[in-house]
C-alpha cells in the first residue's frame, strides 16, 4: 500500500521564488514551504535554459565543438576549452608542447580570476554592496583586455586548439599581464577592507547556507563549494594535468561550509592563482620567433601567381608572406612552438594554407565534413579544475570525425542539487546569499 501523503499544516504558504526573481537569473525556481519567514521545505527546479549541448556536439566535428565548450561556464570559457581539448588529445596520445602547456594554464587561470570576481562581486551587489562590485567588475574588464589581446575576443574566446592553441602570445604580453596582476592584487586588497571585516557582510554570510562534508559528498560537491566543508579536493592537485605538478600553488579549505567560508575560499583562490600566473610566465620556455627573411615580403595572391610562372620564381619559396591583420598570430614563426608536431591534428601556419598544395590540402582535410580530426576508435574522460568544481568531458570515438558520444559533467549540476540542504531552516532573505555562493551559471547547469 501506499502511504497516505502528508498534508502540509494550514498555516504554511508555499511561494514561488523564480524564475522570474532578479537573483535567480531567469533559469531557476524555487518552490518554498514556508513558516512565516522560515524555510521548512523547498523544492528546486532547474531546465529552463536547455540547450542540448551534448546531442550538438556530436552532430559536429572535433574543431567545431570547441565554440560550443565557450557556452558552458561563459565567465571561464577557457578552462572549457582547455578541458575538451585535452579529451581528445587524450584519444590520440598525443602530447602537446611545453611552451603550449604554460600557455593553458596561464589562461585558465586568469579565467579563473574573472569567475571568482563576478560570483563575488555579483552576490556583494544582491545584498547592497555596490561598490564592491563596482571595483571587481573594473578587475575582471583589465582581465578581459589580456583575454582579447590573445584570442580576439573578450567573452567567447575559442583559443584553445586540439594539439596547439589558435596562436602565439602577442609580444609585449608578459610585462601587460604582470602590470594586470598588479592591479588585480589592489583589488583585492581593497575588497577585504569593503567586506571582510564589514558587520553587515559578515552577518549576512556566517552561519548560514551550512552544508557539511558528508552532505556535500553526498551531492558530489566539488570546488570552492566542497573545499569550504574543510576537504582540499583540487583536480589540479588530486589528477594533475598540463604543468600543475610544476608549480608551486596552496589549496585553500574552509571549516564550516557556510557561506562566509565559500567567500573567504574564492578570495584565497584568486591570491593563489596570482601565483600560478607569476610562475608560468617565470618558467615558461621561450621559443624561436625568427624566420628566414631572404627573399622579399609577399601577399599570398602575389605568392599563388609566382608560383605559377614558368619557371616558378625563384625567391618565392623564402619569401615571407604577408598576412591581412586578422590572421596575425596564426603564422609559421608564431605556432611553431605552441603546436604539436601532428598533421592530421595540427592546422598549418596560414602561410602555407595560402602559400603551398600541401598546406591547402592539410587545411581542407582538416576542415571538410568527413574528413576533419579522426581520433582512432576509443573512450576518455578527463577532468579539469573549473571556476565551479570539477569540469568533466567523457568521449567516445568511432574513427570518424564526429564524437560518437560527448558527455559533460558539469559542477553547477552537482552543486544545485544541494541548495534545497543549504536553505531549509533559513529565512527566505537568506535564499539570495546562499544561492550566489553556489556561482551556479546556467549555460554550464543545463547544458
């Protein structure tokens, strides 16, 4: 038999919170049972900005999912990027080069920054503090304008490549993000004045949104969520990858899992990707940038037409050719050294696309539906650290240029499953504080 449902007591009222609510972000609802202000039951649902991700990226080539990765967590794009190009190197064995590796991880960690400011800058703003936000957000555009500078765009980058990256980091890179780094330590400096010690903040905050370690395991809880609880679980640490195991970086934990501990984690997150940063661009392997000149500058229409003279010209096979200004990065003497030496992974430099047959059929082999990246047939998963948790891509590979399966294991999932603990025996204001902790994004949620 089945149990007779309990019916609720008369004097409760059950309130739709979302989707609608400015802080729910047009993508969740909550159902509230309520006893006066406090929260008694709650039930969480999530599905309003499904996308159908996975389903999409198996229904396009290797390369072209790379773009859709960037829609996932769209605050760190690039740890997505980094991600799902390492699944599918992974399928090949191959092994990419050292200055590429640093050059990963500097930029995942810089996105990184950006994720952490806007979770804690956003949720500052949702409980009054606008001025907070004000100098975070100014972090993350100085940020952004380092993300531009390398990849030509600010929020969606696609920069990442499976075997390489798109291009070189731009000269003069080093001493800009140096200077950025600078100006994002002040930044945060001055954040701790704003709120860490500030007494509206802090009530707002401690105590409440309490989850503890078991709970959080429970819902399979990783990141600054689950490092709150006090267990140091850091895939950059626990499976490294890329040159992690080179450098030199703390794993901030908290202690009671509440929500002043989820903003005392990320703040220390930060600090400790400031490190990492320093580092890369410490240790990071410099590599050629100088080509052989001999011979005059040429546009590839002017190379195609000496080619075809009869007999060819003579210096054109040295001349270096001259590319249109949004092609700049993607030549030989600037992917070289962050490419892996694989043709059937690799696009050529744009010189020879342009300059030569066997670039051009290298290109068009690699691009043309049916031919493309053909990892051999297989199964992978690979973990990254993300700016929520763990962010997870498990491929299969049938030999052809489309995943015969993509599936992607997002934080957000993991950590929403657990809000309904974090609020029930709050009061309904407490559900803003507690929600903006999770820094659930609903690209990387619903998928």
């Amino acid at each position: 038999m089945k149990p007779i449902p309990q019916e609720p007591p008369r004097d409760h009222m059950f309130l739709n919170m979302g989707p609608s609510h400015p802080a729910m972000h047009g993508i969740i609802k909550i159902q509230l049972e309520l006893d006066g202000e406090t929260i008694v039951g709650s039930q969480v649902e999530i599905g309003y900005l499904h996308r159908g991700f996975e389903k999409t990226c198996e229904n396009r080539t290797y390369t072209q999912v790379i773009p859709y990765t960037d829609r996932l967590n769209y605050v760190s794009p690039l740890i997505n990027e980094v991600g799902f190009c390492l699944a599918v190197e992974k399928l090949f064995g191959l092994n990419v080069t050292r200055r590429c590796q640093y050059i990963r991880v500097l930029m995942s960690e810089i996105s990184r920054i950006t994720d952490h400011l806007t979770c804690i800058g956003a949720s500052a703003m949702e409980l009054g503090a606008v001025s907070a936000f004000l100098y975070l957000i100014k972090a993350r555009e100085t940020l952004y304008d380092l993300i531009e500078e390398v990849s030509g765009a600010r929020v969606m980058p696609n920069y990442i490549r499976v075997g390489g990256l798109k291009s070189d980091l731009p000269e003069g890179f080093e001493e800009r993000t140096r200077l950025a780094m600078g100006e994002v330590r002040s930044v945060l400096d001055e954040t701790h004045r704003l709120l860490t010690r500030n007494r509206i903040f802090v009530d707002r905050l401690s105590g409440l949104g309490v989850i503890s370690a078991e709970d959080a395991v429970s819902h399979g809880f990783t990141g600054p969520c689950l490092r709150s609880t006090g267990i140091g679980y850091d895939v950059r640490q626990a499976e490294p990858y890329l040159v992690y195991d080179r450098l030199d970086f703390d794993v901030p934990v908290g202690e009671t899992g509440d929500n002043y501990d989820r903003y005392l984690v990320r703040m220390e997150e930060m600090k400790q990707s400031l490190r990492i940063i320093e580092q890369c661009l410490a240790q990071m392997p410099q590599g050629p940038y100088q080509v052989d000149l001999d011979g005059r500058e040429m546009t590839p229409s002017e190379v195609i037409e000496g080619m075809k003279a009869k007999p060819p010209l003579q210096p054109i096979r040295q001349a270096r050719i001259r590319l249109s200004p949004d092609l700049e990065g993607t030549e030989k003497r600037s992917v070289q050294d962050v490419v892996a030496d694989d043709k059937t992974v690799v696009f050529p430099p744009k010189e020879d696309t342009y300059g030569n047959i066997e670039g051009l059929m290298q290109h068009f082999k690699l691009v043309m539906y049916g031919h493309g990246i053909r990892p051999p047939r297989g199964e992978v998963y690979q973990a990254v650290e993300g700016g929520n948790g763990e962010l997870g891509f498990y491929l299969v590979s049938d030999g052809t240029d489309l995943p015969y399966r993509l599936r992607c294991r997002g934080p957000c999932f993991h950590l929403m499953s657990g809000l309904s603990t974090m609020i029930e025996g709050e009061t309904v204001a407490d559900v803003v504080p507690t929600f903006g902790s999770i820094n659930m994004i609903g690209g990387e949620l619903d998928r």
